[in-house]
C-alpha cells in the first residue's frame, strides 16, 4: 500500500495549488501547510486541480482555508476543484462555498 502524499506550489504569485492526496491521511498537515504558505504570500486562488483524491476531510479542509482567508481579510476562491469533492461538497450542502 502506498503512503497517501500532498503537496503545495505557488505557480503564480496569486494562487496555491494543492496536488496529490486530501484525505484523513494527509488533512492536517495539508491544513497546516497550507494556513503557513497563505500567511506568507497574497493568494486568492485555491487551485485543486492536482488533487487526486479527496474525502470529507479534505473538504473540511479547503473549507478551513477558505475561512482562514476571511480572517485575513483576502477572499479566496477555489479553482479546479475535482467532481467527487464537488459531489461531497453538494450532499454536505456547502457546494456554493466552492
């Protein structure tokens, strides 16, 4: 069994992308990392395009980041974001957050 993997990138001084696995597995550190990359920057673009997999707790997350945002007075969105966390996001009602 392989161990489930994230990573994060900055392609554009506007966007963090996220790639790789947001799952229990990786959630927390993803939160983290990502909370400490949008502290240093100015991104308002969430790119999911590289997630290959997501659960609940994945969405949790993009949802924690999105508020993390708030908090920092930068309104992010999400861009890319792949069709099953769509689909959980929509049966968990928060669909219009994404």
């Amino acid at each position: 069994m392989s161990q489930a993997s994230f990573s994060l990138a900055t392609p554009s001084p506007d966007t963090l992308a996220v790639s790789g696995d947001l799952t229990f597995a990786t959630a927390a550190a993803a939160l983290d990392g990502a909370r400490a990359e949008l502290d240093r920057g100015n991104q308002t673009v969430l790119d999911l395009g590289g997630v290959s997999h997501a659960d609940s707790a994945g969405l949790a997350t993009v949802l924690a980041l999105l508020a993390h945002g708030r908090t920092k007075g930068r309104a992010i969105s999400v861009a890319r974001a792949p069709q099953g966390l769509h689909a959980l996001a929509r049966v968990s009602g928060v669909d219009a957050l994404l």
